[in-house]
C-alpha cells in the first residue's frame, strides 16, 4: 500500500543507490583510471541486464532468482561487478569460478550447477570455450549447449558479446535515458549466489548465500567497522572469492566508493592505499606480511586493515601495531557469507590470538561431543546461527549433515570467554589455507591416486613463512623402488603430474616417498607424522625443478 514503511531492498542495490544519491562516485578502476558514479554505473548495469534477460527469456522457467544460473568466469575487475548487479537486476543466481583451476575442474562445477550462460572476458575465453566443449561432451543425447559471453570483444564465432559495460561513453552520462529492464522484486530468500568451498571428502560444496544473507552481512560488518560518507574500500582479492565480492556489495549498499584493483602487488597496492585515499582495505595474511616487507606505512586516511582468509600469527598481528596498521583479524567462512567475528587493532594486543566478538545478528555457540553447550574457556565446535548463514548446500546431504536446529556446525574448535570473545585453534577438517586459497587435501589424494606409480598419498598443510601454509604430500609407490629393475618414484614425476590435474595452488610443494603411510592404531592415517616425515626428508619441488 501507499506509505508503507519499506525497511528492506525491493530490487537490485545499484537501482537504489542510483536513485538515492546517483552523483556519489560508485567505483574507481585503478588501472584505467576511469570513475562511475552511481548513475554510470547503473547504466552499465542496465546494458549488461538487457542481454541476459534475453538468454533468460530464451531458457528460464521464471521461478524466482534460482531458476536461472550464470557462471562467471574472469579476474577481478569492474565487469565482474557489472555483470554481478545485472543478474541481481533480472532475477539470475551467480556461480562465480576460480580462474586459477584447471578446465576439468571447472567442467565439474559447471555441471553440478547446470548454468544458463557462461560469462568470461579476453583472459578466460579459451577456457570457457573448453569447458563448455568438456560439458557437451558428457551427454551424447544432443545436449543444450552453454551460452558463452565475453565481456571483451569475442575471439570467435562461438563466444558472443554481453554488451561489455566499458563501452559506454562518457557522454551517455548526461543525455536523456530510462531503463530498458525493470528491476526484479527482491526477496530475503531468493539465492543470489552460489559459491564453491572446499569440503572434508575431496569434492567441492557449493554453497547458496540469499539476497538476505549479503544485505545482512554488509549490514552486520558497517556495525562493527562502522561507515562514513567518504570510506574507500579497495577490492584487490579476487571477487570469485567471497572477501573479494563482499567489498563491492557493502559499498553499493553503503552508497560509498570502491577502489578496484585488478591484481595485488606489494608496491602497486602500497601506492593505491596512499595515492587512492583509501580507507579500507580486505587482506589476507600473505598479503599483509607483503606489503610490510616492502615498506608501506599506512596513511593517516586508513581506517581499517580487515584480515581474514587465514589465520594471522602474532608477529604479523605486532608488526601490525608497530607499523600504525589498524588491522582487524577476521573469522569467517562462504557459508556464512564472509565475517563471522571480527576484532578490534586494540584486543589484538590485550587479547592475543582473538578473532574478537561475533558480529550482530550472528549467534556463536560452542557445544561438546553431544551437542551441549560449554562454558567459556572450554574448546568445543564452533556453531554459527543467524541471517548470515545460507540455507544450506545444492547437496541435500551434505546441508543435512552441516545444519540442524541449532545452526552450522562449522567443524572448527575453538572457545570464547566471559566477554564472547572467540579463539579459533583448530581449522575444520584439517583443510589447508594457502595464500588465502582453501585446499582440500582429499582433493589433491585423489589427484596424486591417478599418477600410474601411486598406490596411496596423504596430504598436509605445512608451515610457510610467506603463504602461511604450503601443501606436503607423503606418497607410496604402487610398488618398491627398484623391484622389477624399474627407476624409483622422483618427487618431481609426483609434481609433474599433478601439474596436469590441479590448479598450481593445490599443488604439493613439498613431497616425500615412504613404503608405506603412518597410521594410528585404529588404523586412520597419523596427519601428525605426515608431518613429521615430510619436515624431515621431504624434497621441496616446483615446477622447474
């Protein structure tokens, strides 16, 4: 009815940031140079919405934001985030893919969310080409072939133009203009991504995060950051990720700017930081440690450092304090849609090891082997409820197995105190976090089973001083070196081979040979002395070696 209070987003948030303050700068591209403000930027949103609703009108059954995918494939860049609004705008659920995985890999996320369109730009058109070659080839019975889109001019026949948002001129700014696509009805619990993490069985979970679940998110972390009419959030994460999107959602939905840099580097993004004005910035560890080893000091304008992707150990945590960086310490997961507990620069010295106090809405408990809950100063797992939290996976299994009355067994230990505050001493599942990567290591087991002299490999995270953690595999040759006159399993034949099946960060950078793995007495393997071996007489390998 006329009048009535509206307290929640009734359509994409480019459309009413644009309506609210449409002069505010939206966006900043630091490698062109060039500034939307949120009128261009909604423009742009419209151009690419009007070819989607197209390929929309073409293949969707029209049942809400789930009934049609769109799968990007592309780096970080203003297109990314063009793309993302344009489908938030038409009522389509994004699957953002990781450019840095293989094209089987990808072929394998691609078939499990069942896309409409595939999206990529110049860098990533062969392999979108190639996926979409992989996909159609699964099913003889004459398959719907993928609708593949290039934000950039196409290289082929194959590969068709999504009206790329660059192309606008400047001067489409000031003539007359109306939308060609009328903004979809949003609702809290319309799926607008799906997002893949790493899981304990070697196979990927894609996680579904609703439009409530971001708002909620970009609403809970303003409370605990806080936002000003002139904040400058740079994005240099990669926006496949949710810490590299999450910037660019907050910034609409706050009507403030993002700064995008398209590729981190310690010395470019140290420029940035200053020359930009920038106010915020998402790291995680590695970067952070890069940055320091280069010499920046942050300026008097940075208003926080929010770190999160991996753990951050103390002497990064007190170079931090030294340096004047205003770093924040973040736990979060996909699941739940970025930031779960985030502290302050000051707890990180009186309170050492905190990933600080759950952000508001979000409900932590910390439950025993039963279920019940422990008192503070006792480890326990880690379970996370609240509007943050998705609905679950595209598995219903494995939603089954995570989520219950009480929320999202996160599989982390952990153990807070009389204040709320949270320390997280266990990652779950004994997953590996590289560079801000997430490895599963049944993921690389099944990888290093395929190579013909492979009978069986663990694999483990081992300390790096740069990437925080590097993959290690212990592997046990299909039979004895030297049994049949056959030369001995090389470590660099293990990595070559895994160069074919994994993406280079998965890949073991440390690989030891053994007769066999160390097993505990109940017979599972003993993570610990995989370890062990591989800090003893493992060979580090790249792939030049």
């Amino acid at each position: 009815m006329i009048g009535e209070p509206v307290d929640w987003p009734t359509r994409d948030l480019v459309a009413h940031r644009a309506a609210a303050t449409p002069q505010r700068t939206a966006l900043v591209d630091t490698e062109t140079g060039l500034e939307w403000s949120f009128r261009e930027f909604d423009r742009r949103v419209d151009r690419v919405a009007s070819a989607l609703e197209a390929v929309t009108l073409d293949g969707s059954d029209g049942e809400g934001a789930d009934s049609q995918r769109i799968a990007l494939l592309m780096p970080t860049r203003p297109a990314f985030a063009t793309v993302f609004f344009a489908a938030m705008r038409t009522g389509a659920t994004v699957v953002p893919l990781n450019v840095r995985e293989t094209t089987g890999e990808l072929a394998a996320k691609v078939e499990r969310t069942e896309p409409t369109t595939l999206v990529c730009d110049g860098s990533t058109e062969d392999a979108a080409r190639e996926i979409a070659v992989k996909i159609e080839s699964i099913d003889s019975a004459e398959p719907e072939p993928i609708d593949l889109r290039s934000v950039d001019e196409p290289g082929c026949d194959r590969v068709r133009s999504l009206l790329p948002s660059d192309s606008i001129a400047a001067s489409d700014a000031d003539r007359e203009w109306s939308r060609a696509v009328e903004p979809v009805p949003l609702e809290r619990g319309d799926t607008q991504l799906i997002m893949f993490t790493s899981g304990t069985s070697g196979e990927p979970k894609a996680v579904r995060l609703t439009v409530g679940n971001l708002v909620a998110s970009a609403t809970a972390s303003a409370f605990r950051l806080g936002v000003t009419p002139t904040d400058r959030w740079l994005c240099c994460l990669p926006m496949y990720h949710m810490g590299g999107l999450a910037p660019v959602i907050r910034s609409v939905l706050y009507g403030t700017t993002v700064v995008i840099q398209r590729e981190f580097g310690a010395e470019s993004t140290a420029r940035v930081l200053a020359d930009d004005d920038v106010t915020g910035v998402s790291l995680v560890p590695t970067m952070c440690k890069r940055l320091l080893d280069a010499g920046w000091e942050p300026t008097d304008a940075l208003r926080f450092v929010l770190l999160g992707g991996a753990p951050a150990s103390s002497e990064l945590l007190e170079r931090c304090r030294d340096a004047g960086v205003p770093v924040h310490p973040t736990y979060g997961m996909t699941e739940t849609a970025s930031q779960i507990a985030t502290a302050t620069p000051a707890e990180t010295g009186t309170h050492e090891g905190t990933v600080g106090q759950p952000l508001l809405f979000t409900d932590v408990s910390v439950v025993d082997e039963t279920g019940a809950t422990v008192e503070p100063g006792q480890q326990g797992e880690l379970v996370v409820s609240g509007p943050t939290v998705t609905p679950g996976y595209l598995d219903d299994e494995k939603t089954a197995a995570a989520v219950d009355e009480r929320g999202l067994h996160t599989g982390d230990v952990g153990y807070e105190d009389d204040d709320g505050r949270l320390w997280v001493l266990n990652r779950r599942s004994d997953r590996i976090v590289t560079g801000g990567e997430n490895v599963d290591p049944g993921e690389v087991v099944a990888a290093l089973r395929t190579h013909p002299r492979v009978e069986d490999a663990a694999v483990v995270g081992l300390a790096d001083e740069e990437w925080g953690e590097r993959v290690g595999a212990l592997v046990v040759p299909e039979q004895p070196p030297d049994s049949d006159g056959d030369d001995p399993l090389e470590p660099r034949s293990v990595r070559a081979h895994c160069n074919e099946h994994l993406a280079g960060f998965k890949r073991p950078k440390t690989i030891g040979i053994a007769d066999a793995l160390p097993r505990t007495t109940s017979g599972t393997v003993d993570r610990e002395r995989v370890r062990d071996r591989l800090l003893e007489a493992g060979t580090d390998v790249t792939d030049s070696a």
